[in-house]
C-alpha cells in the first residue's frame, strides 16, 4: 500500500499547535503573536489537514496563522458565507491575527484556466463587491489564456474587504504595462513553480501584491538554504532568521496511532516542512515571508521517531 492510498488525518488545529509551538523558532514569532496563535488554537474546535505559520523574515514577528479544513466543516463554522462555485474537499482560512476576532478569510480552490474564469463571475459576487469582481475579471482577460486560476478568496479584514486571486503559471507581472521588480524576476527563477496573489477592490487591481515561491517535495534542505541566501543577499531576510528557520524541518512522534501503521512500517508523526516563501511588491517597499508548514501524517517509520 501506498503512503497515497492512506486516509488523510485531519488534526484538531489545538493539537497541531501544541506540537509546533514546540519547535516554533522565537526568531520568528514575538511573545504576542505566540500568544495570539495559542488563543486561536485554544478557540477552535475545527480539525486541519495542515496548519502553515506566516512568518516575517524581516522586521516585524508577526505571524498570521492558516490551515485547510474539509469543506463540510466550513459550512458548519460558517454557514452563512455562501460559495456557489466549484466544489473542492478542503478550503483554506486565514486569520491575520493583530486583527485577531475579526473573520478569516476564506480560499477556495479553482482550478480552472483563466479561460474560464467569466464561468466564475456569479460565484465570486457571493464573496465581494461586483466592482471588485468586474476588475478581477478585466484583469484576467489581459493574461495568458493557459495561466491557472488556483484560488480565489474573500478578504473581509484587510482594509476594503478585497477578492483575492492567485494565479500561477502566468507572466511575473503586477500589470499588463508593467514589469516586476529586477529582484523578484532573479528570486523567482530559484522556484520550481510560482504563483501571484492579487488583490482586487471597486478601483481594479491593487498596487500590493505577493509572488509564492515553491520548490519540489524532494529539493531537499540545500535548495532551500540556497534560496534563502538569496533571500538574504537581496536584504529581505535577517540571517538569523533563516538559521533560525532552518531548525523547523522534521517530525515528532505522535502517541494515538492506530496499530495498522506499524504493520505497514509506517508511524503517524507530526510532519514540519516549509512549504513556500512570498514576496510581498508594494511600490519599491519589498519583503519576504516564510510559510512553515505542520500537518499529522503517515511517513516511513525510522527508530526512535
């Protein structure tokens, strides 16, 4: 049997804190964003498939915090937020939490080209402004008709409630007349897949805007130290930072696991991992982020772990 066709293990959001708060670097996350995300955690009776901590590698510790849900328990939690569009198993919430009690916003998977997207209109004026809706979709028009749309993604606690899009496979682009900064072009030939997440409002495309860089499960901890001195080189990132992050990769044993996994040669652990860097355009003002991501999975049992 495959480590695929084992069930998924949605986590109470409580435990998966629990067990990286653990491992958590200081570095990157104040005493009060700790605080804050122990509260949530605490708050919450919502089980995630897995949990990603958005860590500042520069200036503020701040940190947001998000997790995939299953899409049923999204319609429990929220149920009058309403999303009439494609169907998906999980959804992603955020909390950008210094806005901590306000409501999260809420991604929903696509998975369309951009093609499409005039099939998505009516579902994405459920979730913001039809002016927004109207120059998201203008927009898209302008793009390559293979990009992909990967979310989309109702903003209620950023200044103006925006949609948010995330597209990928697309020209690394803010507008159609206008190119992106030398750095970020240099930082995103280091990915192996990069996406833009846009921000919409009733004037059309906002001038703040983030490019997800990913690399491949199996890159390994060197491509992602070379990443991060790039990073660093291009003054975005604290080297203490990125040594301090560079601890976060790993597992940690997890006690309730049902007995099948040893016959399988597997163990059930709590599984750390990055999972992208954004870098966030604002003008001429640019910074990074570090996604550390935590989830309670299947893996290959090793002794002592």
């Amino acid at each position: 049997m495959s480590l695929g066709a084992l069930p998924g293990w949605d986590t109470p959001i409580s435990e998966l804190w629990a067990s990286a708060a653990t491992d958590l670097p200081p570095s990157l996350a104040s005493p009060e964003a700790t605080m804050q995300m122990a509260a949530l955690a605490a708050s919450t009776d919502l089980a995630a498939r897995i949990m990603f901590m958005e860590c500042r590698l520069a200036g503020s510790r701040r940190v947001d915090l998000s997790f995939d849900i299953s899409a049923d328990a999204y319609r429990r939690a929220w149920p009058d937020r309403i999303w009439n569009g494609p169907d998906a198993s999980h959804v992603g919430i955020e909390y950008d939490l210094d806005e901590f009690g306000g409501e999260p916003a809420v991604f929903h998977p696509i998975g369309c080209s951009v093609a499409a997207a005039p099939d998505l209109a009516p579902a994405l004026r459920h979730l913001a402004d039809p002016a927004a809706v109207a120059a998201a979709m203008a927009y898209l028009e302008t793009q390559p008709r293979s990009a992909r749309i990967d979310y989309v993604a109702a903003m209620p606690s950023r200044p103006g409630q925006p949609l948010r899009v995330n597209l990928s496979s697309t020209a690394l682009r803010q507008r159609p007349d206008e190119e992106a900064p030398d750095v970020v072009m240099a930082l995103a030939r280091r990915a192996d897949h990069t996406a833009i997440a846009l921000d919409f409002n009733e004037d059309g495309l906002l001038p703040r805007w983030g490019i997800e860089l990913f690399l491949r499960p199996q890159a390994g901890i060197a491509a992602w130290s070379a990443l991060f001195d790039d990073i660093v080189s291009a003054d975005l990132a604290e080297p203490s930072r990125v040594a301090a992050a560079m601890a976060w990769p790993g597992r940690r044993a997890c006690a309730a696991a049902p007995p099948i996994g040893a016959f399988l040669g597997l163990s059930l652990a709590d599984w750390r991992d990055f999972s992208h860097v954004k870098l966030v355009v604002d003008g001429k003002m640019l910074s990074a982020k570090l996604y550390l991501a935590c989830a309670r999975r299947w893996l290959p049992a090793v002794a002592g772990v």
